[in-house]
C-alpha cells in the first residue's frame, strides 16, 4: 500500500494515514526526512527507522549500504529501540490565540526579514533569566543538541541526559551563553523591546510562524518520546565519531 501523496506522483490510490496499524515506519532519506515522517504522524509509539541517503544521519539507524543488514535484523526482531525526549511547544498570540506543535530538535524565535537583532525575553519556571539581544534564540533537546544548537555554539549533550539546552543565536554579548537545565523545567520566551522588528516562530525548521510582540512560546517536554530504531553496536557516540571524524 502506498502512500497518499507518493501514490498520487505514480497515478496510484493511496491512505492517508500510511503508519496506522504499521509495526514500523521506515524513512528513507537523511535526518530531515526522518523528521518530516515524525510531524507528519505525530506523537506515536510506532518506532521509526531511518535509512540515511542524505547526508549527515544523526538520527538514521543506517546506510543505504546497510539496507540489508538492517532488513536481517528486523526480520528476526533483534533491533534495537531508543527513546528520545520531545518538546510540547506552545505558542500563544496576544489575542490568546494557541497553537501547539511537537520538536524532536527545537524550538527557535529568530529575526525575519531584515538584518536587525531581537529581543527575547526568556523565563525558567516562573523566573527571569535573561533579555537577549540576539539573531534569536532556541530550545533544543539532547537530539537537537547536534542540530541548529550546535552550529549555534550549543554543547554536545548524550540523549539520555534529561536536560534541555538553551542557547542564543549570534547573541550581542560575549557574556551571553548556552545553558543546560532539568527537562521538567518550563521555558517560556517572549518579545521585548520597542520596535516592531519581525520575529518568526519555528520548531524543527518547520511549521515557520510570524510572531507578535505580544505573543509567548512556552516550551516543555512532550509526555511522548519517538521511538527510534537501531541497530545493535551502533551507539551514539559511535555516530559521533564518524560524523565529527573525531
């Protein structure tokens, strides 16, 4: 059975719902693919398997030229399934309007058109952290700590560390620095300052919002975590030796 939208491409009938009743989902692409799969379906306990035909991989249990092996393994069931921790993030209009996606990665407030800094405003439970002045600033997980964190300065953080990583893009201080917190903490983030700059809103690289200056974003952790496939003696630090060539 086929795929709605890929079905349409062959001139063939297609579900919708392609993950529904499905033991596994495999994505075949890069990382980018395999998160598409993820909010195309949503939160579910369906485990997902990625073939890597992209580039990075960080997420992907496998090579194209381990297509094979991973085929073995999964037919006998000896593959290997780990969780990673998600974002709730909940974005609320200063009508009162919410909306509320999930991220594997992160979640980001960024400048929009022009070249001008922001300001964002961040609270930790209730508490000020800081103002800063900054191209924007995100959220990641452990997963997304080799993302968008990571090419923002972010540390490398193990994915079962249970923590978030709040880091600042470009930030106008050399003071300004990433910080690591407790997963059951509630982020909350805002625009400040006077001028009307634009400000956009995404999670994952998706879902890309324009945000008011009376809007929030409130990010916790998501009460479900992806299920990912992988296979056995690959870890991730294995992952990151290869892709870092450490």
């Amino acid at each position: 059975m086929l795929e709605f939208e890929t079905a349409e491409l062959l001139g063939e009938k297609g579900i919708k719902k392609f993950w529904k009743d499905a033991d596994m989902v495999i994505s075949l692409g890069g990382d980018g693919t395999l998160l598409q799969t993820l909010h195309r379906i949503g939160p579910t306990a369906i485990p997902i398997a990625g073939v890597n035909i992209g580039t990075l991989g960080f997420l992907t249990a496998c090579t194209d030229e381990e297509i094979d092996q991973l085929s073995k393994v999964i037919a006998v069931g000896k593959q290997e399934i780990v969780e990673r921790a998600m974002l709730r993030v909940e974005m609320t209009e200063e009508g009162g309007k919410s909306h509320e996606f999930i991220a594997l990665n992160e979640a980001v407030l960024m400048r929009g058109e022009t070249g001008r800094l922001v300001s964002l405003e961040a609270r930790v439970d209730g508490d000020l952290l800081n103002e800063y002045n900054a191209d924007g600033l995100l959220v990641a997980t452990p997963t997304g700590s080799t993302a968008y964190s990571l090419a923002a300065g972010g540390p490398l953080i193990g994915p079962r560390s249970g923590v978030f990583v709040i880091t600042p893009i470009c930030p106008h201080s050399m003071s300004n620095r990433s910080l690591v917190l407790s997963d059951d903490s509630v982020i909350e983030l805002t625009p400040t300052g006077r001028t009307d700059e634009p400000i956009l809103f995404s999670a994952d690289g998706r879902d890309i919002l324009r945000i008011d200056k009376g809007s929030m974003v409130r990010v916790t952790k998501h009460p479900h975590c992806l299920n990912l496939v992988r296979l056995p003696g690959h870890s991730f630090y294995d992952t990151l030796r290869r892709k870092l060539k450490w």
